[in-house]
C-alpha cells in the first residue's frame, strides 16, 4: 500500500489536511466510480488550484491508500469491517506524523468520501469535530449549497478521519451514505453515478473552507 501526499506550503507552519482514499474494495467487477473515485477526482482538481497558490497555512492534500476492508470478498454482503483491517492509509499516516512531529502542527482535517451522486445529500457526522462541521456547513450555506450540506445529523460508523480523531486532531468527515441501499459495493458504482456538478460543489466549498481556517490560526 502507498499513500500520495501533496504538500503545498504555506508562509505559517501549521497544516490543513484535505484528504480521500483512492483505493476500491477487492469483490469482482467492482469499479468504484463514486466509492473511492469521486473523492480522488475532487482532490486532484483541488490540488491543481491550489498549487497555483501562496496560502498562509500549509495544504496537504493525502490520497490513502487500504480504506476498505482488506480481502477477496464475493459480494457486498461477504465484507467484514474491523478497525483492525481497514482505514491502514490513514492510520500510518497519523502514527508517522506523531512520530515526526508534524501532528502537532496539524490544525484540521477534512475528508471527502463518497460525494459522486447527482442528488447529493451530506449529513452532519455526529463522530466529527463540531466546530468544524459548524465552519463548513455555514460555507456552503453562505455559497447556496444548503440542499447539498443539509442539517440533518448522521453517525458515520468508521473512516479514514477516526485516524486522527482519536488522536485528539479536529477532524470532519464528508460523505452521502445514502447509496448504500442502492450501489455501494456493487459493481454497478460505476461512472454514471458521479455528477460533475456534485465534485464542483464539494470542491468550492473546501476551496472557501481554507481561508475561514487561516483567518482561526492566525
């Protein structure tokens, strides 16, 4: 396993982490367009941006890599999810950066996971930080996107962002988990159930996050 990581500095030393994991789970025909793809695909274009950039606080955007439950599974129902054979990517990464020191520089960490569909509906993580879910929600509300971040709370049951939660970093998660009656883990996650317009409103809204994160870590 890899995880890729862009480091975009900044003129301050703390860091805001933007990440995703690029990785699709092992059953056959899986494609994974939304459930890893669209993820992936938001945080390239976001790293293109903000590359072109001069930022206060250095960016860092991870592509993890072993999210998914790790096995040849036969279908979605066959998956066993453990804490202890999923999420490696991220896991590495928050014990590495606590060992390097770079954790405590750490001041967020904001997750895209699963933001493909073209009715897209995120929910408030009950296991993310508040105050960020606060910052991000009341963005996309000022950018017209209050059909797409609703205020409806949803416990999300494990992701790569309780890597660094449970090591005290404020962390959020941003995913509609509403496919999972429907395409999740199927091979029918395919390229049709991504939206463009769905990665552009995610993407703007992480864009306008960063300088609301600046302006609190002066």
């Amino acid at each position: 396993m890899k995880n890729i990581i862009a480091k975009i500095p900044g003129t301050r030393p703390g860091i805001v982490l933007y990440a995703t994991h690029y990785d699709t789970v092992r059953i056959p025909n899986f494609v994974g367009a939304d459930d890893g793809g669209s993820g992936t695909g938001t945080m390239l274009e976001l790293a293109r941006v903000l590359c072109s950039r001069e930022g206060k606080l250095n960016t860092w955007i991870v592509f993890f890599d072993g999210e998914e439950a790790q096995g040849n599974w036969t279908d979605k129902n066959g998956i066993q999810w453990t804490d202890t054979n999923s999420t490696f990517g991220s896991r590495e990464m928050a014990a590495s950066m606590a060992l390097s020191g770079d954790l405590k520089h750490l001041k967020a960490m904001i997750l895209a996971d699963m933001i493909g569909p073209s009715n897209l509906r995120i929910k408030r993580d009950t296991g993310s930080t508040p105050w960020l879910v606060d910052l991000i929600w009341s963005t996309a509300a000022r950018l017209g996107y209050g059909k797409v971040f609703v205020n409806q709370s949803y416990a999300v049951g494990g992701d790569d962002h309780f890597s660094f939660l449970r090591r005290g970093i404020v962390a959020c998660d941003l995913i509609d988990f509403e496919v999972e009656a429907t395409y999740w883990h199927t091979p029918q996650d395919t390229l049709d159930k991504v939206d463009p317009r769905s990665l552009a409103v995610v993407g703007h809204v992480l864009l306008e996050t960063l300088p609301k994160l600046e302006k609190k870590f002066p």
